[in-house]
C-alpha cells in the first residue's frame, strides 16, 4: 500500500458508513499494531534473556534505559511536527511542502543525533551514578551503557523517517523494516549473549551489540526507501541540502510542546526510577520487569495513537472535522476493549507472567504485586494514549505538554516519594502512584479533547 492510495481512501470516507470508518482505521492501524507488538515482544524475549543473568544485569539495563530515553526526547520535536506537516500536506494534496518537511526533518535529526551520541558516550558513568545505580551496577553496566548510547545515532534517524512515511498514511513499510530487525534482535542477541557459535559470553554488552548492529541495519533501509522515489514522500538532495528557514520553524512550532512533553516525563520517570532505586537493586530489578511487562500494553496505544493522529491531520487537511472526530471515538472504543483484556490478564497471571523472567521468588513477589495495580489503569492508559495522538495530530500539542506536567511531577512523583518515605508503602506505594497519574492524565486529556477546540488549530 503506498502513501497517497492511504490518503485519498481516508478523506473521503462517510462519516456515518460504520464498516468503512472501521475498515479504514484497521488499514491504518493493523500494520501498526502488529509492528508494535512485535517490537515489544523482542523486548520481553532480550529482557528475558538479560534477566537470567541475575539482579544486577537488569538493573544495569533497567538504569541504562532512563537516561537513554531523557537523550531520544528532543527529536519529538521534528518527528511530531514532521507528521503533522506530512499528514496535512498530504491531504490536502501538497505533496512539495511534505516532501520539504521530510527532507528538513532528516538534515536536522542527523546533525543532532552526533551531538547526542558524543554527550551519551562521554557521560555514560555519570548518568548511571546519577540514577543512583551501585558501584557493582556501573561496573556491570557501563559498557552496555555506552554501546546503547552510540545506537541513538541510528535509531534516531530511523524514527524520523518512520515518522514521514506514517504521517503519509504508509504503515506498512515500518512495520515490514521493524518486524525483520526484532527477529534479528533476538537471534542475534542470544547467540551474543550467552556465547554460541563459537562466540565469547557477553552478558548486558552482547545485548547492546545485538541492537547497534541491528539498529544500524534498520537504518539503512530506511534510507534506501526514502530515496527510491517509489513512495509518496521522497526525499532527494535539493530536501536536504538547504536550510528552510520556514518550514523548520513550522515544524518546531508545532513539534516543540511534544518535546516539553516528553523531557518532563522522562525527568519525572527519572525521579520516580531513583526513588525506586532507594529501595534497593531487587526493587529496580522488579521494577524494570515490569516495564518491560506492560510495554506489550503500551505497544496497542501507540498503534492506535499513530492511526489517530494520521487520520485527524489528513482529514483537518481537506476540511472535515466530524470525519477527524468519527475516526477518534471509533479507535478509542477499540482500544479501551483490548486495554480490558490485557488489563485482566496482568492481575490474574501477575506471579505466572514474572517467571517468565526470573526464578528470584523475592522479585517475583514484589513485582507481581505491582503488575496487578498496573493491571487496573490499562483502560485509562489506552484512552490516554488515543486521544493525545489526536490531540498532536491536529496540532493541538500544548494540552498533552500540560497534563504530562501535572501528572508526573504534581501526581506521579510527589506520591511516590509519599508512599515510599514517608508511609514505607514500598513497591505498593511505588506503582500506586503510577496507577493515580494515569488516572487524572487519562480524563483531563478526555475533557480536552471533548471540547474540541483542537478543529481550529491552524498550522
């Protein structure tokens, strides 16, 4: 399926022609959804493979992996002004200006991504310290440390091209590289990790190998898709050999919220990782297991999210917002029921789903216990994740930068610190305060967007 038969299918759909409003979300969202559960999957099997390695390897995993997601933040800008462009223009049938926003989009990711990649390998030790990780775990962990910063440089790029093509309606060919290169993920990171085929044993650093190679690889064929001219989209020299002034600003405009957003997060999930770090290196352990958990419930809110966004900014792009709004309740529906299920699965296989990981009977205690507080928000955390793609779809990037701010510092990490210090909850407290920041988000992003405001946004 190629960008444009995506958009012209998708504007011009009857807002009251049920089957055709769901037909076209599952077109959209179906390759989406299954590259994400994929991905999150090779993430459960690589951490499955590290958590036999013992306490230490998943914490070092575990605090390599906050500073590394604080450094990816500032490319949301661009990705997400980049798809908001792409998707507009390309409803709206200016294919030049996404074409220019694309081109932009990569020139200024790949200038960034060395600056991020020199401050990453640079300060690896520090940033391990800081997240209150112990001697051991630095010393375990700092090379795995440095090879997952170098992987920015690719996956980085990777993103922002991604994010072009998914803005043009095209989430097949992201699904196809990212599916591939989780297969190779873990292959690779068995055989690295354990020592086979004749290879060494390299713990954590075979893990990080495995992803560098297989990120650089991703990379590569994204390029090569960007510039074959055979999509929507293209990218060719006279897109990045320029600095347009004003279609970085428009980008920045509306990307720059989203990277707000992001940063307060990732700082406010930094805090709330060194609180739990407070707790000792089972807790981080436990902890970070059940992230890797719940990222399988993250990965059909993403999904969602991506066809919510496209869907609003290519409908907005030729005027019709009841369609934009149409599309928006009928994802939303759809995710809540899956949020359901998944949600009753994490509480009532909570102690089945950790032995997957470890054979620790202390981490498998304190992590089944949180798993099941995760287990009730993940309706509120899917609806949450659908209406803020819409919300960024249409421009309207402010709102989920100020909700982010309150649930996180005002909720998440004030209450943890509470919980933990102050009432000796524990992991209890810990994941609590999760479960109440996930709340409030999920309705003040709810009320937002019912008072549609984001129809006017012009970008």
């Amino acid at each position: 399926m190629k960008a444009a038969e995506a958009y012209s299918d998708s504007v011009t759909v009857d807002p009251q022609d049920h089957k055709a409003v769901r037909r076209m979300i599952f077109k959209l969202a179906g390759p989406s959804l299954t590259e994400m559960l994929l991905i999150n999957m090779t993430q459960m099997v690589m951490m499955i493979l590290v958590g036999h390695l013992g306490a230490i390897a998943v914490a070092a995993v575990g605090l390599t992996s906050q500073p590394y997601m604080l450094m990816t933040v500032l490319f949301a800008a661009l990705n997400t002004g980049t798809t908001v462009i792409v998707a507009r223009s390309t409803g709206a049938g200016k294919m030049g200006d996404a074409n220019r926003a694309a081109g932009q989009s990569l020139m200024l990711g790949s200038v960034l991504s060395v600056l991020i990649v020199a401050l990453g390998i640079l300060f690896s030790e520090e940033m391990l310290r800081m997240m209150g990780a112990s001697p051991e775990v630095v010393h375990y962990g700092l090379n795995y440390a440095r090879l997952m910063f170098l992987s920015i440089g690719f996956s980085s790029i990777s993103s922002a091209l991604s994010a072009i093509l998914r803005g043009a309606g095209d989430t097949r060919t992201p699904m196809k590289i990212n599916v591939m290169s989780g297969c190779l993920s873990i292959s690779l990171g068995f055989v690295l990790i354990y020592g086979h085929l004749g290879l060494p044993e390299m713990g954590v650093a075979g893990a990080a190998i495995a992803t560098l190679a297989v990120q650089a690889m991703a990379m590569i064929a994204f390029l090569v898709v960007m510039f074959s001219g055979k999509f929507a989209v293209r990218i060719g020299w006279a897109e990045i050999s320029r600095l347009d002034k004003s279609m970085i600003y428009r980008m920045l405009r509306i990307g720059i919220p989203s990277s707000l957003e992001q940063l307060i997060m990732r700082l406010g999930i930094m805090t709330f990782v060194k609180i739990c770090a407070g707790l000792g290196t089972v807790a981080v352990a436990a902890s970070q297991i059940v992230t890797s958990i719940i990222g399988i419930s993250f990965m059909p809110g993403a999904a969602f999210a991506i066809a919510a966004s496209t869907l609003v900014g290519q409908t907005l792009g030729v005027g019709k917002p009841d369609l934009a709004e149409r599309y928006v309740w009928q994802i939303r529906k759809y995710g809540m029921l899956l949020g359901g299920v998944m949600g009753a699965v994490f509480i009532l296989f909570a102690p089945y789903i950790f032995r997957l990981y470890t054979s620790d009977a202390t981490i498998i205690r304190e992590g089944a216990w949180a798993l099941r507080i995760v287990g009730f928000i993940q309706i509120s955390q899917i609806s949450q994740f659908i209406l803020g793609g819409a919300l960024r779809g249409a421009g309207d990037t402010r709102f989920p930068l100020y909700s982010t701010l309150i649930g996180v510092w005002g909720v998440r990490v004030m209450l943890s610190y509470v919980f933990v210090y102050i009432f000796s909850w524990g992991m209890f407290g810990l994941w609590s305060a999760v479960a109440c920041d996930q709340f409030l988000r999920s309705n003040l992003i709810y009320f937002r967007f019912k008072r549609m405001v984001w129809k006017q946004v012009k970008i």
